[in-house]
C-alpha cells in the first residue's frame, strides 16, 4: 500500500531517497534566495550609508572578524565578543573612564561610541601592552613597581589614558599629567599613587 | 527613571560618507513616519556626531530612534580651513582638534579656550564642536524623562516647589526654566560666528545668535536645526581676530563638569580704551546670554573706570529657591572680564572668598569683616 501511494506522486525513475534528498534541496535554495542580495550590493545601492554587520576590527594588531549589531558600543563588542575584559564598563555612561580604550593613538570612551563608527582604526586595550612573551609594558611596569593602584578596577583604563597622553608628552610634569588623565575616577581614591605609578612608568618608557 | 544596563533598543544605523546621501537620508528619515493626525511620528531619524550627548538617553530608552545617522564617515565635515579671511570649521571636528589648532590658537583664542575647557580629555578627543553648540538640554528632571513642559507635557519640575534648580537659568525663562549647556556657544555668539545648514532642499546661513532658541520661541528644542537639517559649516569672520578675549567657566569640579556660568567676551582696544566689545554669558539661559547693555556701556571708555558696567550684566534676573550665587557670579565674571583679570583657579576653592562674594574686596575689608 505505502509503496504503491510514493510510487504514483513521485517523478517516474526516482528512488524514494533521491526524492526526499530533491525536496530538501529545493527548500534550501528557496528560503536562502531573499538573504543573497541582502547581503552584497543591492540593499548598498538602494539606501546609502547602510552597515553590514560582519565587520573586520583591527584590536591590539589583529584583525578580528565579528558580527556587531548597528546599536553595539564599543566596550560591548570587546568584552562580550572577542573576550577582551580588560575593558571595564564602570557607569556605561562616559563619566568614569574605566573603559578606556586608544582608537588610532587616541584615548576614547568605548562605552559611548558605537563599534562601526571605529572600522578600519586601529583599537588597542589593556591586554595589548604587554609583549607576546609576557614581559610587562614598561608603563604598566612602572604602576607595579609603584604599587599604584590599590582595588585595579579602574587600572586598565587609567593606563590606556595616560599611555595616549604620553604620546603627545612624553616628559610631563605631575601637573600635566594629572590633567591628562582627568577623564578618569577612581572611587578608592588612590590618585596620589595612581600618578606616581604612571610617571614612574613614563620614565621607563622614555629610557625604552 | 530607572537605569537601564542592557545597552540600547535596536535602531537602523546608517553611515553615509557625503554631505549629500546624509541629507537624503534626513529627507527620507528625519522626520520619521507620519500619523495619523499629520504630525511627526516619534521614531525620527536621529542625527549621530560624537554620540555623548545622545548615546546615554538611547541607553535610558529616554529617546528610541527608528534610525540614526552617523556622520563618523562625512570627511567633509571634518576640519579647519581658510576661506580668504574667515576661517570655516566642519561641525565634526573633534574639540581637542579646535583646541589645538593653530590657526584658531593665533586668531580665536577665546574658541580654543572654550574648547579646551569642556568636561574630560576623553571627551573632547570624541565630542564635536557641532555636537558641542547643537547639544540638548541638560536639565535632569528633562533628561530623567519626566513629562515637563520641554518634554511636551504641562509642567516644569525644576521650577516647582521644592525642586533641586541650583544649576538652572536666572535670564530669559518661560515656562521652562532649562539652561544652555555649551561651553563653546557663547565663545562663537562673541565671534559673530555664522553657521551654515543644509537640507535636501535648501542651505541657509544664520548668525550664531540666532542658532539658539529660548522657551519663548520654541521650548522643545534649544536650536533652530529642523529634524531633516543637518550644521554643515562654521564659519568665524575676521571681525574680531586677535582681539583681547577673555573666557572664564566656573563649574563644581574642574574637570567634566557644566558650567555653573561662564562668559566669553571680545575687546577691541586702543591701549586701555574699550573700542568696542561682545559679552556673551553661558549657562545661565536657554541661550547663550548676550549683554548688550554692557556691551554699549563700555564703549570708549578705559577699562579700569567701565569695570562697574558689570553691574548692568544682571538686570532682569530672575533668580529660582537654589540658583541666587548665579547673579552675583554673572556680575563678578563680567566685571573680571572687563577688567582682563585672570581666571580664577577653575575649582570650588573660589567658591567661598572669590567669585562668589562681593567684588573684589579688597584685603583690608576681608581684614575687617573678619574682625567683626
């Protein structure tokens, strides 16, 4: 009974597996044609300016694919997808520095700027100071030796602060460099050795 | 309101690299869909500079865009150039890029101070100096969400009974009771900048002082952009370049706050003869605050004797319960900037004895009050 029934729908010559195998073919193809222009140039041409969400980042020298929604900040893309919780997100609202991080050079809030906005700069955080081989960034060396930071919650972004300041004065007196790090809090209030630390490391950087 | 931690409701986002497929996409989507009543639908299109003015409200679900707009990729709208004699500043040029510029350090000093003075170092390398001016209001009970009347509801928290208004305006309120939170508004209103807006339409240019609105104009918004209009351009006359400037901000802390009030003021001098000057107070309004009064009192006069024009800053002010010391810091930063005395050390050590007190006392009056 059963083979008689197959036997009168399906196509005449066909074996009752190459059919099944046909059926779920054709769905595949059929439910996958939509997603095909979505993703190359036609949804590009109609509507200027729209973001793919598979992107390529460049974080501490690598380049990273990742799939980051259009409403994704920064902080979340690095913590939540490439696993890099160096980054803190202490207040997620730009008024505690604790997710610092340097986009080309240059210290940015990552909890207030959206990843795209960042594509094809170069990102680096805390875990790229430090050498392949494990050896400490000397500016993070100078913060050790200081024993600068008392809880460290508010270490990594201190460091990638001060590390763009330096860039741009690399000799600074305690002054300046108290003013180059303002964007930063610290609730234990360990300012005085925060930036002892930090000229400590900058002193070891300059000797290279 | 409640904070919300679990990062922003979705919107479409879209980066267009030029002036004119972001004004297309303004067209399509800056007023968002209309209903049914003809007016504007709420999920507007939202136009993204540097984001800190409107990524925390996104986040608090203050403002749910359909779409937003970011201008990261606009080149066009980055940089400082000459044109003949004006210098033209894009609207997404970072602050610590007008900070710094040479060009603007030489002639518009006072812009590069007022620059150099907004809230932390992260900030400025992120904020533009077109989000700077163009920045909504900072009023917490507005920005906690609450139905007041900027809102479109019926009511100003901040004025009312009991409200916390320390930080709100003492000039020009109606109703809404909001200030200007810019520190670089009134260093460009002092400037006679212009800035140029654009729309698919049509480009207009208006006079610094006439970007700013106050309630009594429209108490929904603090600027005259439409929602499908986009700052394409700033642009400084040479009327005042290399002129005595003076910029002085007074905030709780030295770094990240608003101000509690500052003044930008431009001095053309012979000598110490005050040819002709702008005086233009922040925070202390919904606009920034010119002083035309003053202005006119101390034309042609030398600056030492004019110094008591300052009083003329604060007539008219209306004080709330909290926000008193602002006449009284209006007047004294006023008078300090006619004078052409330093800043005071940005802190709250001026708080007690300097600007907040009686002007200028001298040291044999403390000597005497304190006697007594």
């Amino acid at each position: 009974m059963c083979d008689h029934d197959a036997a009168m729908s399906r196509p005449a010559g066909m074996t009752r597996r190459q059919f099944i195998r046909s059926v779920i073919a054709t769905g595949v193809v059929s439910f996958s044609v939509p997603l095909l222009p979505a993703r190359g140039g036609a949804a590009a041409r109609t509507a200027p300016g729209t973001v793919e969400r598979l992107v390529t980042l460049t974080v501490n020298g690598m380049r990273r694919r990742v799939d980051v929604l259009p409403n994704e900040t920064l902080a979340q893309t690095l913590r939540g997808k490439l696993g890099l919780t160096g980054v803190k997100v202490g207040c997620d609202r730009a008024e505690c520095g604790a997710c610092t991080v340097l986009v080309d050079d240059v210290p940015v809030y990552s909890c207030s700027t959206l990843t795209h906005s960042v594509l094809g700069k170069a990102i680096l955080t805390v875990e790229g100071l430090a050498s392949p081989g494990g050896e400490l960034h000397p500016l993070q060396q100078g913060v050790l030796d200081e024993q600068g930071f008392q809880c460290g919650y508010c270490a990594p972004g201190f460091l990638m602060t001060a590390l763009g300041y330096l860039k741009t004065n690399p000799d600074p007196t305690r002054q300046q460099l108290a003013h180059g790090v303002s964007g930063n809090l610290c609730r234990c209030q360990d300012y005085d050795k925060i930036l002892t630390g930090l000229l400590r490391g900058a002193e070891y950087m300059r000797r290279g | 309101m409640a904070t919300v931690r679990d990062g922003m409701p979705h919107f479409d986002l879209y980066q267009p690299d030029s002036v004119e497929d972001a004004l297309a996409l303004l067209d399509r989507l800056g007023r968002g869909a209309h209903m049914d009543d003809g007016t504007d639908g709420p999920l507007r299109a939202w136009v993204l500079a540097g984001g800190l003015d409107c990524l925390e409200r996104f986040k608090d679900r203050i403002r749910r865009p359909s779409a937003v707009v970011d201008l990261a990729r606009v080149g066009a709208l980055r940089g400082v150039r000459r044109e003949g004699d004006e210098t033209v500043i894009g609207p997404m040029t970072t602050l610590a890029e007008v900070a710094r510029h040479p060009d603007i350090r030489e002639r518009f000093g006072l812009l590069a101070e007022a620059a150099a003075q907004v809230a932390s170092p992260q900030i400025r390398n992120q904020g533009t100096l077109g989000g700077n001016l163009s920045q909504d209001a900072r009023c917490w009970y507005y920005r906690g969400g609450w139905p007041c009347y900027r809102a479109g509801g019926n009511i100003c928290y901040a004025a009312a009974p009991g409200a916390m208004n320390r930080e709100h305006a003492v000039f020009g309120a109606r109703r809404c009771v909001a200030v200007s939170p810019s520190d670089t508004a009134p260093a460009l209103v002092a400037l006679e900048a212009r800035l140029v807006i654009r729309n698919a339409a049509r480009t207009r240019m208006v006079a610094a002082e006439d970007y700013f609105l106050g309630p009594e104009t429209d108490i929904t918004r603090l600027t005259v952009l439409e929602p499908d209009d986009l700052l394409v351009e700033i642009r400084i006359p040479p009327t005042w370049a290399g002129t005595r400037f003076h910029f002085e901000k007074v905030r709780d802390r030295p770094v990240w706050d608003f101000a509690l009030a500052s003044i930008a003021a431009a001095m053309r001098q012979t000598g110490d003869r005050i040819d002709q000057a702008r005086l233009v107070l922040g925070s202390v309004a919904a606009r920034p605050w010119r002083l035309p009064q003053v202005e006119a009192a101390l034309a042609g006069r030398p600056r030492e004797e004019a110094a008591d024009a300052a009083d003329l800053a604060v007539r008219g002010a209306v004080p709330l319960a909290h926000n008193g010391y602002k006449v009284t810091l209006a007047r004294n930063l006023a008078r300090r900037a006619i004078l052409g005395q330093p800043p005071g050390a940005p802190s709250l050590a001026m708080g007690a004895s300097g600007l907040m007190g009686a002007p200028d006392p001298s040291p044999a009056r403390q000597t005497g009050k304190e006697a007594s």
